[in-house]
C-alpha cells in the first residue's frame, strides 16, 4: 500500500489509492473478495490518510510567497466556489 500510495504525485491519485486499498485490505480480513465496504467503513479508513494531505496542503502554503490574509482568503474562496461546482455540492 505505502508504495502505491507513495508513487502518486497527486493528492486525488494518493487518496484513490489508498481507497483501493483500503477496499482490498477490507476484502483480504473478511475472506470475502465481494465484500462492498460501506460509507462508515471508507470514513474510518480515510481519515489518517485525509489528515495527511491536509498537512502536506498546509506545509505547501507555509512554501507559498507571503500574500495578504484578504487575498488569500478571497484566491482560496474562489478555488473551493469552482471544486464545489465541479463537485455538483453548492
């Protein structure tokens, strides 16, 4: 799993590993390769592997040039308006 998770460059293509793996972990400890994890079981799963790309996220933006806290404020807005959008949650 670390390996195929660590070949990602992207945090979408990390976390769809880790999902995969998740699945196939889960399948593995029921002796059951038709188990179908349910929303609880992928929250569970998910969660240190979110929290990580939610610090890798923020360590970037520690990287980023300084820009005023309204500019940023107002750039990221936008960025999650249009991943809403594209998400068909708004």
């Amino acid at each position: 799993m670390k390996s195929r998770i660590r070949k990602e460059d992207t945090p979408e293509g990390r976390l769809a590993a880790v999902v995969k793996t998740i699945i196939e972990n889960m399948r593995i400890a029921r002796n059951d390769l038709r188990f179908d994890p349910d929303q609880v079981d992928l929250r569970e799963g998910l969660r240190p592997f979110v929290e990580r790309e939610l610090l890798i996220a923020r360590i970037t933006e520690m990287l980023l040039p300084a820009a005023s806290f309204s500019t940023r404020m107002a750039s990221l807005t936008d960025e999650l308006r249009v991943i809403e959008e594209q998400m068909d949650i708004t």
